[in-house]
C-alpha cells in the first residue's frame, strides 16, 4: 500500500521531470494528476470527521442503516485542483527574464526574452487567461462553499455561477474580446458573411454557458459516484475531443487552444477520481454542491476559452435531456416531492423510480379533486396533461400508475374514465430504472455513465462530420 | 437614511464615470471603495444570523452581559473586495481589441491594438500582476475560512498565508523574475555593485512577508475595533507614502508602479471602513481570522508587487513591536495564560491589564515552585529572568506585582529577596493600559492607532531622509 504510493509519486515526479526535457506538457499535467490524485486520497479518510464535527454530514438514505457521511468533502478536491494548477504554471509558461531594472520593481529598462519563446508551450499572453480561469474556478468554490455552509435558496444559488464567472468574463473582455460567432453556411450565403457579432450578447451567452454546466451537473445527482462518475466521463469526453485535434489538426493554433484545455482537464480528472475512490458505492463520503458547481465551471472554462461552447453543449446533452425531462416537475405542471430520489428497497437491496401522486386518493377521483390544485381533472388543461403522460408512457419514457374513474357530467349522465394517478419522477436516474427495471446502486450508476460516455462518443463524431457539413470548417479536416 | 445612501451611490458611480474621461484611476478607486462600502454595510447586519446559525459566534467578554456575537464577519468585507477588484479591471486596463480570428478562438491572424497605449493606466503586462495579486488574496481568504470553520492548530495556521503567496510567487517567478535588492551605499562600495541578487532566497523572504503581515496582524487582536482599525491605519500610511511618490516622484515608473499600490489599496480602505462600523465598540460583530489573513495579505502583496518590502517592514512597527514583547510568552519562557485580553471590570466599564502569575500561591514561595517548571526560581536562567523583568518595570514597559521571599540555601542561611510574582501578559494592548492606565475599550483603541498612526508617519519620514541616505538611491528625491 505505502510501496504503490511512494511508486506512483516517483512515476509522477518523472513524468514532470521529462517534461522538462522533452517540453511534453501532457506527460507533465498527468504527472500532476497523480500527484493530486494521492494529495486528494491523503486528505480525505483525515478530515471527514473535521467536516461532520461543523455540521457539513447527511445520511445516505439509500443504505439499509442510513450511516452518517461527511458532507461536502469535494471541496478538498477542489482546493487541491487550484494548487496543482498554481504549480502547473512554470511548466507550461517559460519565465521571462528580466535582467535588469532601475530597482524599486520597475520594469523600465529590462532585458526579457519575450522573443525568444520557441521553447514555451504557450505564448505569455495566455497566462492572463489561464489565470482569470483559476480565478474563476477559486470564486466558485468559494461561493460553493457559501452554499454548502448557509443553504442558499435555490432561485440564489441558480446564479451564483454567472457571478463566479465574472472574472472570466471580465478578463475576456480585456484580453481577447471576440464576441463574434460562426453561422452555418447556408445562413452565411444568405447574410454574406461567415461570421455574426454578437457584441454584448456574447458575455450573456458564455454567462448562460456558465449557469448552466455547473447545475446541470449539480441536478443529476443523488445516487453514491453519480456527480462525480459523470464529471470524470465529461472529462475523458472533452480530452477525447481534445486528442482529435491535437493529433489531426493541421492548425497550429487549434492545437494549441486543445492542448491547453487538455492541460486544464487531466489535473482535474486526477483529482476527480481520487475524489470518486470515496465516493463511489457504497459512499463514504458526500461529495456537496462545491464539487457540482466547481465541476461544472471546468467545461465552462475549457468551453468559453476554447471557444467550443457549441460542442460543450453537445458534450452535456444527457444533462440537457434529465433537465428538460425534469421541468414539468421543477415548474410544477405535475406535483413534485421534496426528494425525487430513487426509492430504496431494503428487502432486496434494489433502486426503484420513486413516484409522484397526482392526485388524492380519498375515493373522490370523480369529483376531480386534485392533490395539485394546478392539476384539475375536467379542466382541459388536466386532460392535456392526462393525454401526454399517457403518450410518454406508451414510449416507454414514463412508468403510470392508472386507476378507473367514473366521470359525472353536468347533464347527470356518468363516463368511465382510465386515469393516470402517479407517474415516477422526472428525473434521468428514475428514468434509467423504468427502463431497465430495479437496479443495485452501483449497477444504477455505472448504467447512466455508460449511456452518457455512449452519447458523448457519438456527440463527437456527430461534431466532425455533421458539423464540418453545416459550418464548412471544422479547424480539424479542412 | 435612505437617501444619504443613494447619494453616496450615485456619487461613487459619478467618480467612476469621470474616470473614463478624464483617466484618472484614483477616482474611480474611490468610487469604486464607496460602492463596496455600501454593498459591506449592506450585508452584514443582514447575514449575521446565518453565521451565527452555523456556528460561527463568540461572546464578547469585555461587556457586562458578555453578549453572543456573529464570528469571521470581515469574510464579507474581504469577498466583496474580491469582486470589487473585478469589476475595476476594465478599467485600469484598457482591452486589447482582437479584431478577427480564424474562428475557433484562436490568435492567429489578429489585429490588436497593442501598441495604442496612450489611453491605458498600467501595461497589460501589469495584467498578470493584477490576477495574481487577486488570486493570492483569494487563496488566502479560502484558507482562512478553513481556519475559522475548522480551529486549525496554530502551528499549521501560521503558515497558510505562505500556502497561500504560493501563486503570487509562481506568477512573480514565469512574469517579473527580479531576485535582487539595493544594498546600503557603505556595502556596495565595497562589494563594487549596487545590487545583490538573492535568487532563490528572495523567493523565501517574500514568503516570509507574506507570512509575517497577516500573523502580527492577526496576534495584535482582542479589542473591539482594533483589527479592522490598525489595517486601516496602514492602509493611510501606505497611502500616504504612495502619494509621496504619485506627486514627487520624477520616475514615471516609480509613479506608476505605486499607482497600481493605489488602485489596491483604496477599495480596501473601503470595505475595511464598512466592516469597522460594525466591530466598533461596542461591537456587533466579530471579524475573525479570515479578516485579519487577509488585510495581512493585501499589504504583503502590495509591498511585494510594489517592491517595496523593506519599507513595508517600517511600517509594521507596533506589530513587530507587539511580536517581540509577546515572545518570552509565545515561547514559554514565562508562563502564557490561554487568553491575554486585558481584564475588563464590570463595576468601572473599564479595561486593565491582564496579568500572568509566574509562581504558585501556596506559602511556599521560598521552595522555588513555580507555576511554570521552566521557570526555577533557584536557577541562574530564573534569577536571570527576574532581573530582565526587573529592568522591563523600571523602564515602565511591565506592570509587575513583587512579593517579600525568605530564601534559604543549601548552608542554611536565609536571604530576604524581592520576588516579581505577576507581570501583565506581554502585549502591546497590556502595555498601553499599563503606561496610561485603565481606559474605557474604545479609548484603548483609539490610543493603540494613534501610536500606530504617529509610528507610521515617523517611519515615512525616516524612510526618505535615512533610506535616502543609506541607499542612495530613493526613486523619489533623487
């Protein structure tokens, strides 16, 4: 145990130590991985009971004995992702050598190398980006922090991600300021040009983009591994997508603006999985909203700096679905619980869709008595909603309950009728189980990640043909 | 109330807009300082139950009811410094306008107008300076939430403003990379060089200031006002030393890089002075470790950045000073109670200095049993120390309480001695009450900063005729 640690810290240090040679940034960001990796599981097992002695614990209802876990615990992932990404800094960014000042920290009459930067990784004005990144990362852990200590209402912390996206934003503004996108070609015929500038719009898009990944992440959650098993799979997505251009492209500067998103990524995926060790079933550990929100603000990051904010959201379509699938329920069309977790069998040891009850089961169905008042029977709006939840559960996208009614008109004459009393909750993980039939917690998990990666492959190859067809540049093929 | 308030609102915003005219960074640093000023007095009354809530609350023992107070309150004031210093990026830095690309996000065939300068405030190399001065303050606020939430040991806690230098350091390594210092004139005739470079070291004198500043302010603590007090006494001096160079200097450099030091410091001056409406006797908040970390911090990062480190030094004074009358108890060479707060007295509302006892009680004073072991009555090291206290009171910086003691030797002679017996516990806070003897809180407060304040200009004043004198070279007269 003690002899595979000291080994994978050797193997780490040499991997840094060979970028140093062979100026191989890849070798030296998982040299980083691993050493953040051990960091993580280091600290972990020692401050769960630092984390449960302040309040930050809940109990793990989907255990026989509902044990008391650490809440919260992805914070520590998240501060040794910063501080491996602040070391990071002199491996990637050649130093400039100031020779000489006229003292007092000036820099007036210097002697720097800023030309000679054939052995840097990236040029020195991308450190004011890679350092508005960190920044923007370190302002969401700390208002994820804020989170997890206060219980921030939801309609709150719904935005904190765009204010934690300022500095970014801010930065961009200064440093790069191109707020202009591509149109697909039939519409660049069409307009003449190939490009639209969006001018401000553009920041109130990457600041969408930035609420929307970390809570999209943060919404798919509630079952041991979930949060972090789909933020390890976005990563190997993302870094796959990053090793099509890298390899491929005949771009110079398209493969730089990967590498240094795949620098941003594999630290982050060194820290993730040590964090995943803990949390995986059965948890010991949870893993809180700093991590969602933290990890989520990473694509973001990678997205808005890259540039690829529209293959992002191609890379977040299962999170899109479990969204869209949840909003008759988050805009309470149809009742919605306060948990809409998966319930747990204690007998078998099995996940089952938990359901919502749509209306009241006194034996007064016919008067059209509702238990969400929204949701009146003879309404038409309640038959609209009968209609399309029957249509979803013949696609197999919905499990019902049904019950026969006896409908009386105002004319006295009576109508039997078939209603749907519950239907599972909206959410992706009752979903998966609906389809697939009660599940153990794991089983569960390790489904939704290989229905997401699956996705995610295919995103990818839909990305270089569908949309080198649509653009006609794809900074991959042409 | 209300419109005093929109007044200052609208005044601050009118500073702000003015900047954009006329280029004048120190007004919209003003207005800037106003506006987190407001958003500071805002928050805190209103969030101080949540932090209560979750724990974080003290009593104040120097009040006759002890009452219950919100702890780590200046959390507030150092997060919405953070993104007050946001929101002011654009406009100290003028942005670089990347007309076009080749998509994708790439610099490749950009039109910038790098060279168009005229109109900016600071390099955009200055820039990365920027970030990294946030990014190490905002480390340094992380961790100090970690202290206030967790109860760090002192041992590990003195240390985490280093952890958190870690990327301002990395950033002055791959940016600026100056390891040398100016030495005295006398030195440098001999050595034939006006520069010594320290290399290595310098980076480990910087991480000493950066760990030096937030500790002495942080052990110069335990009176309503006075750490939110002395920071902004500070704050003026480094203000009023920058002045000095913004209006005398001949050096443009010199003017800009303690221009910069501005642009820092008067934000901070603001939210400091909203946080000091509600720590000022009688106190309705706490503002626990977190504050105090981070003011350590902001003067560390701008006398680092500014280069100006040694005159930092001067300035801290009454903090050095406090640190070495508190050694012999940070030490154990004389006893050190658990807590060294001047005694309040409920009867008179007043505060007196505290005292440690140095030896038990009990009659047998004579035996050499003292309360500490360390400290043998009978032993040249104790004999020692009871003649340097001795000289302490008599200088009238140690209130002390003698006893008569009949010591007998190993002949059996007896000797009549006169043994110190308490001395007020060795602080600054002590020491004031001891030279000008009880005070209400407030009155000891405000004397504590005036001291600090007439050391601070003092130490200006020395600064540029010794300084001028040693160094030849002041980048103000000369």
């Amino acid at each position: 145990m003690v002899f595979s640690k000291i080994l994978s810290v050797v193997v780490a240090l040499g991997l840094i130590y060979f970028h140093i040679f062979a100026n191989q940034p890849i070798s030296s960001a998982i040299g980083f991985a691993i050493l953040g990796y051990q960091v993580v599981i280091y600290l972990i097992p020692r401050l769960g009971s630092s984390f449960i002695n302040i309040g930050l614990k809940g109990n793990d209802l989907s255990k026989p004995n509902r044990p008391l876990l650490p809440e919260c615990m992805g914070a520590i992932s998240a501060v040794v992702y910063l501080f491996t990404m602040f070391f990071f800094i002199p491996f990637i960014f050649i130093p400039i050598m100031v020779v000489n000042t006229s003292g007092g920290g000036n820099r007036d009459y210097e002697i720097s190398n800023y030309n000679q930067q054939s052995n840097a990784l990236f040029p020195h004005s991308k450190l004011i980006q890679y350092l508005s990144a960190v920044l923007c990362l370190e302002s969401q852990i700390l208002l994820g922090i804020a989170d997890d200590l206060f219980d921030v209402k939801w309609r709150h912390k719904f935005f904190m991600p765009a204010i934690a996206s300022i500095p970014l934003l801010i930065v961009y503004y200064i440093d790069f300021g191109v707020t202009s996108i591509l149109v697909p070609s039939v519409i660049a015929k069409y307009l003449n040009q190939t490009t639209v500038d969006l001018g401000v719009f553009y920041y109130g898009y990457m600041a969408a983009i930035a609420i929307f990944c970390p809570n999209s992440i943060n919404i798919l959650a509630g079952v041991n591994g979930l949060e972090v098993g789909q933020s390890v799979v976005l990563a190997l997505i993302f870094l796959i997508n990053d090793f099509c251009y890298i390899f491929f492209s005949r771009f110079p500067s398209s493969i730089s603006s990967h590498l240094f998103s795949v620098c941003l990524l594999i630290p982050f995926l060194g820290v993730s999985l040590g964090l995943l060790k803990f949390n995986w079933y059965p948890a010991r550990v949870f893993v809180g909203d700093t991590y969602c929100y933290f990890a989520g603000m990473v694509f973001a990051v990678v997205g808005i700096l890259g540039h690829f904010s529209k293959t992002l959201l191609l890379f977040f379509v299962p999170q899109i679905f479990n969204f869209i699938y949840s909003v008759p329920q988050l805009f309470h069309i149809v009742p919605c619980p306060r948990h809409r977790l998966p319930r747990f069998e204690e007998k078998s040891g099995l996940m089952y869709p938990s359901m919502a009850v749509l209306f009241a089961d006194e034996g007064d169905e016919t008067s059209g008595k509702f238990k969400s008042p929204k949701l009146k029977l003879l309404d038409p709006k309640g038959q609209l909603i009968q209609t399309i939840l029957k249509s979803l559960s013949k696609l197999k996208l919905l499990k019902v309950v049904e019950v026969e009614s006896v409908i009386s008109s105002d004319d006295g004459s009576t109508k039997k009728v078939t209603l749907i009393k519950e239907i599972n909750n909206l959410t992706l993980i009752n979903l998966v189980l609906v389809i697939f039939g009660p599940l153990r917690e794991d089983k569960l998990c390790i489904t939704i990640l290989g229905i997401q990666f699956s996705i995610g492959l295919l995103a990818i190859v839909c990305r270089h043909s569908i949309g080198h067809f649509l653009f006609e540049n794809d900074n991959l093929w042409k």
